[in-house]
C-alpha cells in the first residue's frame, strides 16, 4: 500500500501541473512566469509546498517513499511551461501517472490548498495565483479515481 502512495504522490503532484504541450506563442509571454519568480522562485514555491505536503496530514500519506527530489524537479518543470517559462516537461502524462492510486476530490482539494499556502508564503500575488490554478483545474479529470 505505502508503494501505491508513493506513486499516487508523485503522480499527484505532476498532476496538477502537467501541460506538456504550449503553444510558442504562450511561452511568448512570460509575465505570469515572472510574477512566480522565474527559475528560482518556483523552485522555492516547490520547496515550500512540498514541506507543506508532507506536514498536512490529508496529503501526507500520499508521499510515503516517494521520490521526493524527482518530484520536485518534475514539478519545477510543470510550473514553468504552465506559467508561459522556458521550459520543456518531461514527465508523464496525468492520465498513465494517476491510473488506479485512488484519488478523489478530498485529495485533490488538500493538494490545491497547500499549493495556495506555498504561493502565500512566497509573495505570489494572489490575481496570479488564481490564474495557475485555473490551468490547473480541468486536471482533476485525468487523475480522479475511476475504478
């Protein structure tokens, strides 16, 4: 059980910022990657959240032997070509990471309020928040639990 939690964490966590494919002219316009802080303050962010992660007890369980440095690296990476930054995904999709790990909305809630306390805590401004997490809620569907 605890190896299917640590695949549903990194999968999670890839999932709520998978875009793989952007188009050019989105990475174009980079301001809202700038309002993230670039390279750096995503990475700080990612820091931040996944403290948060492991200290909340609703999303804590999920990450039981988890990859954690690859996931942040995988995260950092999402980040940036959701927020129109210079960079290229490489992980998997949301579909294939989260098949059968049991995620429901209570998950995918707490997962989405601890990215919003990283973003607090780091000064994102809060018009800025919304919009990354209004890329990000139309994943839900590819990492719900269908079974």
């Amino acid at each position: 059980m605890k190896l299917r939690h640590a695949a549903l964490a990194a999968s999670l966590i890839a999932a709520c910022m998978s875009t793989a494919f952007v188009s050019a002219d989105a990475r174009a316009d980079d301001a809202l990657y700038r309002q993230f802080g670039e390279q750096p303050g995503l990475t700080k962010i990612v820091d931040d959240f996944y403290d948060t992660l492991l200290a909340d007890p609703r999303t804590a369980p999920y990450f039981e032997n988890a990859p954690i440095k690859r996931i942040k690296t995988k995260l950092v990476e999402q980040l940036c070509v959701l927020l129109g930054g210079p960079c290229v995904y490489t992980g998997r999709t949301m579909k294939r990471s989260h098949e059968g790990h049991a995620i429901d909305r209570a998950a995918f809630d707490a997962l989405v309020e601890d990215l919003q306390s990283a973003m607090d805590r780091n000064g994102v401004p809060f018009h800025a928040q919304n919009k990354l997490l209004a890329k990000l809620a139309p994943m839900y569907r590819d990492i719900q639990d269908r079974e």
